[in-house]
C-alpha cells in the first residue's frame, strides 16, 4: 500500500479513505423543521393560538413556545423551546397574529430530530472506502475539510516497438499506429494512478534500458506493451531481469499469454504487458488494475461479478483460461451475455463496448449456451 496524505475535500475526489470516519456530533445537530408551518405544542390541538415570533434556516426564534403561542417556522428552522410538534402551514387557518391549529396534533411530527440521521460516535466510513459524491457529502456535513486518503500509484507507461507511429500519423510499410498507449493510459487514470506516459521505445536495448532507468526515478509502476514473447526482439523480460526479478514470465491465459510481473528496489512493481491489443487490456483487468487498487488501499480489489446466463455456445481453449468479451442484456430478471463476434487478440473491437468478461475454464468442454456463469463486469448495459 501506498503512504497516505492529507487533502481537501475537492481533491479526494475518487481517492480511497486511509482511516475510518466516526460522526464527532449529530446529525442534525439540532431538531430541524421538515416543512413550512408552526412549530406548537400539541397540547393545544384544536386551539386558535397566538403567533410570537418566527424561526428561519439559520435565524433561531430567541423565544419560547409557551402553552398557547406558536412560532412561525421555515423549512431547516430550529424548533423553539416548549414546541414539540410543527403543523404544516397547510393546515393551519391564520387570521392576523392568529394560528388555528388542527384537532389533531401528534407531537414529534414534521421535524428531523437531533442525531436522527447520524449520531455522534458513529461508523459513518470505513478505510478501503472510495469517496465518491455522497461520501464527500457526508464527509463535508460532519465538519471535515480535509481527509487522510491513499497516494495514487505513479505509473510510467511506454510502448515498445520499431513498427510503431504515433496516433494521427500516416504509418508507412509495415507499420501501425501505437493504440496501446492511448487504451492503457485510460485504463490506468480510470484506475487511480497518475501516468506518465513516455511515448514508444525502440527494440534497441539501450535505449529502452535508459528510458526505464530513468522513467523508474519518479513512478511507482512501471507498464510496458510489447517486446515480451520470445522473439529476438524482445527486450522487456531481460531487461527486467537484469533490475529486479521476474515472477511471472508467461501465464496461461487466452489472451495474454506473455504477460510479465517483475518486481523491482524500492518496493516498485513492473508489468510487461503483450503487444496485442486485446491481450493488453485483458491482462491489465487481470492483474494490473487489482494492484493498482491494492497500493491505493481498496478494501475490494477486483471488479465486481455478476451471474448472467450465456446465449452462446463458448469454446474452451485446452491448456489456457480463456477470457472472452461479451455483451449483455436483459431478458426478465436475468442478464443474458452474448459474444462480441471474433475474440482475435488484435480485435480491439471484441472490447469496444463490450459489457463484460467470461472466464472459460480450460479444457476441452466449453460451455454452453444456457449456463449461468459469473462474469467480471466492465460496464452494465
Ligand atoms: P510484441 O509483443 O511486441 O511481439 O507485439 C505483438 C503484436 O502486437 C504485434 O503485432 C505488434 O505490432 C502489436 N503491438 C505491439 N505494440 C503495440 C501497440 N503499442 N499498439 C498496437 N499494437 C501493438
Ligand atoms: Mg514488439
């Protein structure tokens, strides 16, 4: 995990709480008017009383509510001594300084009562917690201006590749344009970290080194695509052999099957990510995007799962988990998931818009079409 830091409330945005909040007072801290009226006592149901004065949002009547009288009172007014009830001004009949109050009258009606919504002491958030806009709501109503949240992740992000050109550039014979940059880079700040993108590294292995050794001066995390399969151009995995140690050098899963994690001095982390599209982004869901989470302090670090029925019939792939990309839709109370077409790695479009991932067991079984599996959930329909 990374080491906390103090930060405004217009800075926490999305950041993940170190510490637990407990309630230092009640909320609301003092019994509040839910509506325009009188605040009485019930007592006098039924009565024509006299109006004495008038409590408004942050304007509290000085007075008392005495058996007999009523206090005009404005919708967040403080209810006045004496007064235990607030009648809607509805339901009031007024005639100058009189009020004349329904027979009925229950006392406790139409106000917030102190401590109602939060009391003091209070577990209101925990640590782990993402603050989004009802945590920093409640965070900014209990008197905090500042909150003790994670550092986000510094990842350096490169491409690797002499075929590459940069996006908006003409690529010439044999070349392509480098999208995993832009796609991991969104990937990454959707994560939380803060990324540093360094552009395209030759298949040269001074270059790279140098770009790596000086990129790891100021990141957390290092993520690369390309150059870890075992071509004689591919320079990540002895590159980060010879800085930290590889753990992970090739895994068995469809697509993605290269993919990298060395760890590095310093407590840094390295992941060599594929250079097919498709495989880097799956891996990046795999593996990166629960560390990034683990280092900013998340209680859950994967995605959720839900259970949704295929409507297709999916191949397994023998020796390797397959993650196939799906939408879904609704069909009654169930979601039904159905196949982005051709699941190529090099088909960015099998993830455009995709709502989730199917994990496949290997195997030579498949499933089918009709099963309920649990898929990671990327975005509901
Ligand atoms: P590699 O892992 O470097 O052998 O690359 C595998 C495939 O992914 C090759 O067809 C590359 O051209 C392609 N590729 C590598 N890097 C990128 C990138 N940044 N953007 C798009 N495609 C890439
Ligand atoms: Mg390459």
């Amino acid at each position: 995990m990374l080491p906390t830091e103090r930060v405004a409330l217009g800075d926490a945005v999305g950041r993940v709480l170190a510490e637990e909040m407990r309630a230092p007072a009640d909320l609301p801290a003092f019994p509040s008017s839910a509506v325009d009226g009188f605040a009485v006592r019930a007592a006098d149901a039924g009565k024509t009383i006299r109006e004495v004065g008038e409590s408004a949002a942050g304007r509290p009547f000085a007075g008392r509510v005495e058996p007999g009288t009523a206090a005009r009172i404005l919708t967040g007014g403080v209810v006045p001594d004496g007064a235990d009830t607030v009648v809607m001004v509805e339901d009031v009949r007024i005639v100058g300084e009189s009020v004349t109050v329904p027979a009925s009258l229950r006392a406790g009606t139409n106000f917030h009562r102190p401590g109602a919504d939060v009391r003091a002491g209070d577990l209101v958030l925990t640590a782990g917690m993402q603050l989004g806009a009802a945590e920093l709501g409640l965070a900014a109503a209990l008197g905090f201006a500042e909150l003790e949240v994670h550092r986000r992740p510094r990842v350096a992000l490169m491409s690797t590749g002499d075929e590459l050109v940069e996006a908006g550039r003409k690529p010439g014979r044999g070349q392509i344009t480098d999208s995993n940059r832009w796609a991991l880079l969104a990937a990454l700040r959707e994560a939380g970290a803060e990324v540093r993108s360094l552009g395209i590294a030759p298949d040269e292995p001074g270059a790279l080194r140098k770009l790596v050794v000086d990129a790891l001066q100021t990141a957390d995390v290092l993520v690369t695509s390309g150059g870890v399969s075992v071509g004689t151009h591919d320079l990540v995995k002895p590159l980060l052999e010879s800085l930290g140690t590889v753990h992970v050098g090739r895994v068995k899963l469809k697509p993605g099957k290269p993919f990298t994690f060395a760890t590095l001095p310093d407590n840094k982390l390295a992941f060599g990510l594929p250079g097919f599209p498709v495989s880097s982004l799956v891996t990046f869901e795999v593996f990166v995007r629960p560390a990034l989470r683990k280092l900013q302090g998340f209680a859950r670090l994967q995605r959720a799962t839900l259970p949704v029925r295929l409507g297709y019939d999916a191949r397994a792939t023998a020796d390797r988990t397959e993650y196939q990309r799906v939408t879904l839709r609704r069909e009654g109370a169930e979601l039904v998931a159905e196949t982005t077409g051709s699941q190529s790695s090099s088909r960015l479009l099998s993830l455009a818009g995709a709502h989730a991932l199917v994990r496949i067991a290997p195997g030579d079984e498949g499933i089918r079409a009709g099963t309920i599996v649990e898929a990671m959930i990327l975005a509901l329909p």
